[in-house]
C-alpha cells in the first residue's frame, strides 16, 4: 500500500487549513507514542463548518459527507503536528458523536464516513481501529458531527 501522503494525493482529498482551538484546549497532544486528537467538526476549506441536525434538517447522507469531512479536518491536525500522515502507524481509538434527532438510530452509519476515509488513507489494518459512535442532542456551534480519536505514530 501506498503511504498515506501518497494516498492523500491519489484520492485527490483537499484538507482544510489545520483547525485552531475554540476554548482552552490543543487539537491534538502526543503522549508518547500516541496522538491524541480533540474533537473536530466538519471544517471546510473555505473555513465554515457543515450544520444541521441528521434525522431534521440533514440527511444520513448528509450527515456520511460531515463525518468525512471531519476527517479531513482530522488529517489536517495530525499532519500539522507530526510533519507528515506517513508518521501515523494505526487509527487506535475513534469516537463520534451525530447531532441528531432523537428517532434517529444510525449513528454508526453517519460516523463510516470518517471511518472509510481513514481506511482509504490509512490502509485496511492501519486504518480500522476501535470506534463508537453515539448521539447528541445538540453539539457546538450546531455542528453535524464531532469526532476525537488516538493514533498510534512513530
């Protein structure tokens, strides 16, 4: 398999500007040989962010497209800390949470976007880790998804 910058590049994926803090917290620490990556949204490009609640006013699909846009967002903050997605030797841990309604029960579904996107960079064993993906009634600014995860890096 190609390396993940490689992949990058070949699945043609435009990162977002790496996001900066909002509070009293860093994107990401490393502890050892563990990258500990904050909760991110779905940070565009063009620095705004994808809204909506999936079960409302967004659909699962809409949600999917969030969830991997997050990991974009993700990717941007792990290259900025490390110099390089090639340092990354695992995804070891993801969490996810889905703004959305209180009918809605595909949570997993909605967070596949941001796991097949590590997969595809990352590799099938590197980039498949432990995940949950659960519910919020309402997360930060109206965000559609957040994600926090660990890395296991060089």
């Amino acid at each position: 398999m190609p390396s993940p910058e490689t992949r990058v590049q070949e699945l043609h994926l435009t990162l977002p500007p790496a996001p900066k803090a909002i509070a009293v917290y860093k994107t990401a620490v490393r502890h050892g040989n563990l990258l500990y990556v904050s909760g991110h949204g779905p940070l565009r490009a063009d620095r705004t962010l994808i809204t909506g609640r999936v079960g409302d006013t967004l659909t699962l699909d809409q949600g999917k497209d969030a969830a991997r846009q997050v990991g974009l967002a993700v990717l941007a903050t792990v290259r900025d800390a490390l110099g390089s997605l090639d340092k990354v030797k695992r995804i070891v841990k993801t969490l996810g949470w889905v703004n959305c309604t209180a009918e809605f029960t595909d949570q997993p579904r909605v967070i596949n976007g941001f796991s097949e996107l590590m997969k595809d960079v990352f590799g099938d064993d590197a980039g498949v880790g432990a995940r949950s993906a659960v519910s919020a009634h309402t997360l930060p600014g109206g965000i559609a998804v957040e994600v926090e995860c660990i890395f296991e890096v060089e």
